[in-house]
C-alpha cells in the first residue's frame, strides 16, 4: 500500500502586489537556505527557497523578467523577477532541472516548520554558526 502525497495550495505575490500566485507545495515542504556565491551575489545573502514539483505554481510568467547567469556549476540559473518592482519570485537551476521558490513571496509562511543548509562550508558569512551538527533539519 502506497501513501499518497498530500498537498497544500497557497498563495502569494511580489510587493508592489504586480505578480500574485497560487501554489501547490508539499504538506512538509523541501525547504532550503542557500548560502552559495550565486545566490549570495544575486540577493545580498542567504536565501529561503522552497522546491516545487512541476506544474505546481500558476503565475502570469508574462509579468516575469528573467535573468540568467552561469552558476558555479557551469550550467544555467534562471532568476525570474516582477518586471515592475525587480522582486525575485522563481529560480530555475539547470543542474537540477528544478524551480524553487523564494520562500519570502509566499502570504503566508506557516507551512515553513524547518529547511536545510546548503552550500555554506565556503561561502557563508563568517558571524554565522553552521555546522553538521547544528542544523535543523
């Protein structure tokens, strides 16, 4: 017997209110904080982002700039920001093939219980304790 996946649909949207979404997340959500060069160079720090399923999020991507880069990788980030305030909404990650979304856009954010560190043993701040050991997951 096979349990099925329960989902939640929440909604959310960009501060200047331009860019309003629904999405289908997870009940216990695959949540991360990123500490990569990437993602550190693109909002100033670490990021909260929320890995979504395919088809999950129903967004006007018309409203949606995008803004694309070379990772560390080598392969391609796709950064998809209102084109009207520059908030960033999505990330798409060739490496992974996936879309996640900044956790900070969501109405809200009561679903988020717990996320993981990652890529923060050579590039997170120095004033922030990280360690195996330390992180809730």
């Amino acid at each position: 017997m096979t349990m099925e996946k329960k989902f939640v649909t929440k909604t959310g949207g960009c501060i200047c209110g331009e860019i309003i979404f629904k999405v289908k997340l997870d009940e216990v959500p695959r949540v991360f904080n990123c500490h990569c060069v990437d993602c550190r160079k693109k909002i100033g720090g670490m990021i909260t982002i929320i890995d979504l399923r395919e088809g999950a999020i129903d967004i006007d991507k018309t409203k949606l700039g995008i803004f694309e880069h070379k990772a560390g990788s080598g392969q391609i980030i796709k950064k998809h920001y209102c084109k009207k305030c520059t908030a960033p909404v999505l990330t798409y990650v060739e490496k992974y093939n996936k879309y996640y979304l900044y956790a900070g856009m969501l109405d809200d954010i009561s679903i988020l219980k717990k996320a993981k560190n990652i890529w923060y043993k050579d590039s997170h701040f120095p004033f922030m304790e990280i360690s195996d050991e330390k992180l809730k997951t």
